[in-house]
C-alpha cells in the first residue's frame, strides 16, 4: 500500500466539496409543497398540535432537507473513499452490481460496497448487498489471475469495532478510513478541509431557505387554510390520503 499524501487528499476535497453545496441549493429550488405532502404523514402533525402553517411548513422543510443532505453528502464521502483507494493501493470503480470500488493487496483482492452511515437498510437492503457480494466473489474466483478474494462493507462513520458477518468484513469509521489508507489519523485529518468555505456557502443557503419557508407557508395557506386562518385539517388529509373509487376491487358491507 502507497503512501497517503494527505495534501492530495485536501485538495480533492477543497475542488469537490463545492459540488454538496451546489446540490443542496438545487434540492431547495427543486421543492414543490404538494410533492411533499403528499409523501408526509398528516395525522402525526395533528397528533402533535401543530397549528400554525409556518410550524407544520418547517417541520416538513427540516425532515425533507434532512434526510436529502445526508443522502448527498453520503454520496460526496462514498467517492471521497473510492478516490483514497486510488491513491494508496490502486483502487478502481467496480463493475460488479453492489460493489463500489476493488482493489489488490497482499495478495488479495477486495471488493469494497461504501456506506455514508452506520445505520444504512433495511433488512431486505443488507440481504441483497449480501448477496451481491457473494455473486461478485463468484466471478471473480471464476479468474484464473484472482485466488483469494475478500468482501468488505465499509461505513464512513460511526464506532462499531471491526467484525465479520455474513461473509464479509465490516469496518466503520476510523477502521474504514485506516483500512483504505494505512493512515489511522485519516478519519480526523479529513475533517479540516470539509469546512471549505463552508461559512460562505451556509450564509447563501440559510438565505434561500428562508425565502423557500417564506413562499411554502403562503402556498400551504391559500391551499389547505380556512378563511380564518385555521388549518383545514379534513382538506389535507384528503388531498394526502384520498383515493377511494368506485372501482374498489372488494365488497364492503
């Protein structure tokens, strides 16, 4: 395994970090308040005795941003992985369904599948990265060149010790970094260029999310409030939840 040149790692950063920024001020250009709803549950803002529009808009804003932020800065660490590889043991992206990146070391060839978090999937979703691994190692020992070949599931953070299940190792945190590196100070050293002109780029998205607040409010109000300003609680669940047809398909007494 080469050596890390932790600077090349810095400026990878610094060059792509902007990309997360960017993505998440599309993600708040993109927003459209009826799209949202219709994938929120009405009956738990009832349940919690929301009644102010601009209360149930920002609970909707912070769980959709969220959970679309965690998704993309996932993505962001997942290449910042694949690109370390590449520079300590000539890691290359995988073609293999599931696999992320593969690598040679000692000997033995590795099929890596990255996770942003430790609390990835469903159980479904972990049976089929399982099995993934498992067809991979399958064509891959159909090679002549490749004898021994090892599966590992690695997780960008999160302090679970290093354990194997299921057929394959599972590293989480400070172990991943180490494991792709060498380095077992990467999992902090990586931390200081991921502020890349954070500050700047935070300013300008608290400013477009506030407007965005600011206009989803308007639009929840001219749409799903009573003309004394009250929520129309029977409108939104029916706009959320209505669908029942004259074609139901089974007889009901």
């Amino acid at each position: 395994m080469n050596k890390l040149d932790l600077s090349e790692v810095k400026n990878y950063v610094s060059s792509n970090i902007g990309s997360f920024h960017e993505t998440r001020l599309r993600l708040i250009e993109e927003i459209d308040l009826k799209k949202v709803l219709r994938k929120k549950n009405p009956y738990l803002f009832k349940a919690k005795n929301m009644n102010l529009a601009s209360e149930l808009i920002e609970a909707i804003l912070e769980a959709y941003l969220s959970a679309s932020e965690e998704k993309v800065f996932g993505d962001f660490l997942e290449d910042l992985a694949v690109f370390i590889s590449s520079k300590t043991c000539g890691g290359v992206k995988s073609s293999a369904t599931g696999i992320d990146f593969e690598f040679t070391n000692k000997g033995c060839r590795y099929i890596v599948s990255v996770k942003s978090g430790p609390n990835w999937g469903n159980s479904s979703q972990q049976r089929k990265q399982q099995e993934d691994f498992q067809k991979a190692i399958k064509v891959l020992k159909q090679s002549k060149r490749v004898a021994n070949v090892q599966a590992v599931l690695g997780i960008c953070y999160g302090n679970t010790r290093p354990n194997f299940l299921r057929g394959y190792w599972k590293f989480v945190g400070q172990s991943f970094w180490y494991f792709i590196s060498g380095n077992e100070n990467l999992y902090t050293d990586i931390i200081e260029p991921l502020g890349h002109k954070a500050k700047e780029r935070n300013t300008e998205f608290a400013r477009k999310r506030d407007a965005l607040a600011n206009r989803l409010t308007m639009e929840f109000m001219a749409e799903f409030c009573n003309k004394d300003g009250s929520i129309n609680w029977n409108g939104l669940v029916k706009f959320n939840s209505g669908n029942l047809k004259d074609d139901f398909p089974l007889e009901v007494d």
